[in-house]
C-alpha cells in the first residue's frame, strides 16, 4: 500500500490554498455589504472575458488567418523559450548541445520557409 | 566520440529526417505538379534507409553496441526487423497513392513528404530505449498521421475520420503520459534499463496504476479491444492508400513498441501485466469477429479484421517469452503482406466513372467480371482467415504454438474458437465474389503500380510463402534475441 502519512505537506498546502482562496471571495463581499457600497447592477452581474461578450452562438464565422498567425508565433515564442535553458547551460553541453540546437534552429527555419512560399505570411 | 558513434547509429533516420526536409523544400517550391517526382524521390528515401538497416537485422545486432545517446535510442535487430516491415508499408503507401489521388484532383506534393515523417516517426518508436524517445517518435507519427487520414479535405467522410483520429489519439497520448509520470514517480527514471531494474518485487499500487495507464495508452494506437471504437470510423473515412498504411506501418510501431515497453521495461513484472494482455486480446478476437459480420463496408470490415488479427498478435504477448516474441513478429510480417495486399484490391475496385466502390453487394459476380482481380481477393480472404493452405495459416500456427508451449492451453483454444467465427465473414465476402449474380459494378481499369503490388502480395500468401518460413524464423529469432538480451 502507499504511504500516505508522506503526503501530508500537500493536503496542508490544499488546506490553506482553500482558505485563503475562501478568503478572498467572501471577506470583500462581506465588507461590501457591512459598509453599504453593496449596489448590483446589469453590468456588474456580467460576466468579464478579456473584452468580448462571454456568451455567443460558436457557429460564427472566424477568419482563419487569425489561426495562421497565432501558430506561427507559438512555435517561435517556444523556440524562444528553448533557448533560454539552452544557453545557460552551455558550458555544460558543450558541442553537441551546441550542434542540437542548430539542427533545431535549421529545421525551424525549413518550416519558416516552406510556410513562406505557401503564402502563409502574406496577409491579403 | 560517444556523440559520433551515436550518430552513424542512427543513420537511417538521419536519411529520412534530412530527405524529408529537402523534399518539403522542393514541395513548395516546385508545387503539386512535381509530386509524383517527389513520391518517386521518397520511395528511394525509403529504399535506402531499408539499405543501411538490413545489416542490423542480418547480423543479429544486440547488445550495448547498439545503445545511442547513453541508452536514450536503440539500433538494434529487433529494431530493424520492424522498420523493415515499415519501410515496406510505408513504399506500398506511396506507390499507390498518386493514381489514386489524381481521379479526385487531389494529389499533393505534401502527401509522400507526410508520409516519410510518418514512418520516421514509426521507426523511432520502435528504437525508442526510453520514454522520452518513445513519446517523441509516437507523436511524430501521429501528427502526421491526423493530417493525412483529412488528406481528401473536401471529402466530409475523410475530414471527419481524421478529426476523430485526433481527439482519439490525444486521449491517448494523455493517457500515456499520465502512465508514464507514475512510472517516473515510482521508479525514479524514464529509461527502460532503469524502470526494469526498478521494478522488482511487491508492485505497489502507484506504479501498478502506472503500468496500467501506459499500456491502455499502446493499446489505443494499437487499437486493441475496449480501445478499438476509433478503427472502423476512421479506416472507412479515410482515403484508402492512407488506411493501408494505418492498417501497416504505426500498427507494427506500436505493437513492437507495446513488446518493448511490456517485455524489456516492465519484464520482472509479467504477472501484473498478463492478465490485462489476455484480457485485450480475446476481447479483440471475439469483437473483432462479431462486429465484422454485420458489416456491408469492404474497409469497415477489413477494420474490425485487423482488430482481430490484433488479438491474435496479442496472444504471442500474454506468453511472455521469447518463443512468444519471435513468434508475434512472424504473424506481423504476414499480417503486413495481408493488409497490403487487400487494401490494394479494394483501391483497385472502380466503377465505370472510376469511383470508389466499397459496398461488399457491388463486388457479386466479381469472379466472372474480373478474374484474376476476384482470384488475388479469395487469396487474401482465405489467408486472412488462416485457411491452411495459404500462408496466414502459418503465422497464426506459430503464435498458437508460443502459447501451447508456455502452458496457456485455454488461451489458445479460445483464439482459436475465435478464428473459426472470423471466418465466417471472410467467407461470406469469397460467397458473394464467386457465387452471386454479376453486379457488374467494378470496371475502371488499374495502375501498374496497383496490379504489381497486389500480385507480390498473392504471391506471398499463396502456399509459396512456406519457402520464406525458414528465413522468418532466423530473422526473427535474431531479432526476439536482441529484445530479450536487455530483459
């Protein structure tokens, strides 16, 4: 059987992320309502997403150009983020970690060009 | 030094990784109207690295020389011996695919360049010495693989199948690697050598769970039985030289890297294990015979056949012993000839517009109408059935004796209950071919590519099969050798 006693770090962690999370969602509205600034309205009740209205019919139509992009820009800011751990630890993988990343850096820009030619970055 | 050696040992994937970008290159710059050059250039991609791998096999590689980047990657013969059998389905996948593509205008220069990352993909799965490398090869293959079964993008059936081949298989690969985090947790490495060493004595429950989830992984892409319900859906939608290679060269990947994982990794725990393989493979016999029956699809029904024969390569596994391994790799050479050879029938079965025909009541009367096609047909029927005179016969003779041999007497008798009513369907599809009225459905003629294929793979399960048994057995003798030096 597993020994559960070593998990209780964790269910203490989860204890107090519960409580403070409570916290923080019933102490404003408790103060909210005590001091009388407790004033609802349409707009406060709705619900808040980055700008666009939460609730739409999810058959609309959607330029796929937006989706290119967006692809496009993730296999770059993760490249990005690759090389960061990658040059730190240079000294410790010498050459061949040097060599690895240029294979990868070359095989990205094979992408890079083949998505190019495609027309993948020509807006109109 | 070590780095160097590493990489004259992974040369053949060295071949198609850098083959595949420069063909991808030429794909966008020479555009579609290039593209049987460049299926042409892919196959001799293929032909080579099968050049540098033969020697692997034929000198029974094992052993630590084979080891790449400190155990991470494996270039040994049991390795070999799969890539082989994917370079083959992955050649057939290209050879038939540009007739087929053309009738429907849709032949592009990105299909053989998906292909060759598909099977590079698929080979290093089978290479794979740790988890990471597994994973890494899996998704390689699976990428590529969801792209090419919506190849036929305007076709609704063929965008539906690789949709749901992609939901399936992240499931799948989320599975995986929750199974695999708990193997990690409990064993404190992701190497095989490490897991196995790890993995002594008292399983506990943790790493038990972690066993279980990684094989209910493989046998999603294995498409085992109770994780089969994807196969039908998307072998029917998805163009057919596409389904042949589901049918062939990730089929093979994943069964030799569930022998790996389960044989090599998880060897000291065989008992944990069996009784979940024995389970997935008479669940996979007897649903993969009864859902057959009602079916009136020829590619839905060749799916659930391939479900069976899952079963039946399964049963080699629950032996768990080298007698067992050998004998799996066997029936999966036959079963990769089998495949090849009916989906290249039913790609050859047109009508007069040179429209696919896949409905089994246009193919009545298909004897008298088109000989020779109704012949090669029977041919791959009956083998698949493992009527005794054709070589399916043989490779089901000698998983059932692995299992014989290993005291798993009710298994075997069990599979062989199933084998007897998975003829029945066989049988009924050679009824209506030879015994029925003419339809008179199927006339376009075929590609030479086509006919050249279809009759190496008759010739192959016809009984002049039984002269390659010697050469079966050695080589995958060698190559169970090499999967079992490590375990």
């Amino acid at each position: 059987m597993v020994d559960l006693s070593q998990y209780l770090p964790i269910l203490i962690f989860l204890g107090i992320a519960l409580a403070l999370s409570s916290l923080f969602v019933f102490l404003p509205m408790g103060v909210s309502r005590l001091t009388g600034t407790h004033n609802p309205d349409a707009e406060k009740l709705s619900e808040y997403e980055c700008g666009f209205p939460a609730f739409e019919d999810p058959r609309s139509q959607f330029d796929v150009r937006f989706y290119l992009v967006a692809i496009l820009f993730i296999i770059f800011d993760l490249e990005a983020a690759f090389l960061f751990p990658w040059a730190v630890s240079l000294d410790m993988t010498g050459w061949p970690g040097w060599i690895t990343m240029m294979v990868f850096l070359g095989e990205l820009a094979i992408g890079l060009a083949y998505a190019w030619k495609k027309g993948a970055l020509e807006w109109e | 030094m070590e780095f160097a050696q590493s990489l004259r040992l992974i040369l053949p994937e060295e071949i198609l990784s850098i083959g595949g970008l420069v063909l991808l290159l030429a794909a966008a710059w020479l555009g579609d109207k290039a593209s049987r050059a460049i299926s042409i250039a892919s196959v001799a991609l293929l032909v080579a690295a099968a050049a540098v791998t033969v020697p692997t096999l034929s000198g029974g590689a094992m052993g630590p020389d084979t080891q790449a980047f400190l155990g991470q990657f494996r270039a040994d013969a049991f390795a070999a011996y799969a890539k082989l059998l994917i370079y083959v389905s992955g050649a057939a996948a290209l050879m038939i695919a540009p007739r087929f593509f053309e009738q429907f205008r849709a032949m592009r220069a990105e299909y053989p360049v998906l292909l060759v990352f598909a099977v590079l993909g698929t080979g290093i799965m089978v290479s794979a010495g740790d988890l990471m490398t597994l994973y890494i090869g899996l998704e390689m293959n699976s990428l590529a693989a969801y792209v090419l079964a919506s190849f036929l993008r305007v076709d609704n059936r063929s965008a539906e199948a690789g949709l749901k081949y992609f939901v399936l298989g992240a499931l799948a690969s989320g599975i995986l690697l929750y199974g695999m985090s708990l193997t990690y947790g409990f064993t404190g490495t992701t190497s095989f050598a490490g897991i196995h060493a790890a993995l002594t004595g008292q399983l506990s429950t943790g790493a038990l769970f972690g066993v279980i989830l990684v094989l209910a992984g493989l046998a999603f892409k294995i498409s085992a039985v109770p994780f089969h319900m994807w196969t039908p859906d998307v072998y029917e939608g998805a163009p057919t030289p596409v389904t042949m290679f589901f049918s062939t060269a990730p089929k093979v990947a994943a069964i030799a890297l569930t022998m790996r994982v389960a044989l090599e990794a998880f060897g000291n725990q065989a008992d944990a294990w069996r009784q979940v393989v024995v389970f997935a493979a008479l669940a996979s016999i007897v649903v993969g015979a009864l859902g057959a029956i009602g079916q009136s699809n020829i590619k839905r029904l060749l799916a659930y056949s391939s479900i069976n024969n899952v079963g039946f390569i399964l049963v080699g596994l629950a032996t768990a012993t080298q007698a067992g391994a050998s004998a799996m790799l066997v029936y999966l050479a036959i079963y990769v000839m089998m495949s090849i050879g009916s989906f290249v029938a039913v790609l050859m079965l047109r009508d007069a517009e040179s429209n696919q025909i896949e409905s089994i009541a246009s193919m009545a009367g298909l004897s008298r109408t088109r000989p020779l096609l109704g012949w090669c047909l029977l041919v791959m029927m009956l083998s698949l059935a493992g009527i005794p005179p054709l070589f399916g016969f043989w490779g089901k003779l000698v998983v059932f004796r692995a299992a014989v041999d290993a005291d798993m007497i009710a298994l075997a008798t069990l599979a062989i209950v199933g084998s007897v009513i998975s003829a029945y369907y066989y049988l009924m599809v050679c009824k209506t071919m030879f015994f029925d009225e003419p339809a008179d459905q199927v006339k376009g003629a075929s590609d030479w590519a086509h006919w050249a294929l279809l009759l190496i793979a008759t010739l192959f399960n016809s009984p002049l099969g039984y002269l390659l048994t010697g050469w079966f057995d050695n080589l995958a003798g060698k190559a169970s050798a090499a999967l079992f030096l490590a375990a």
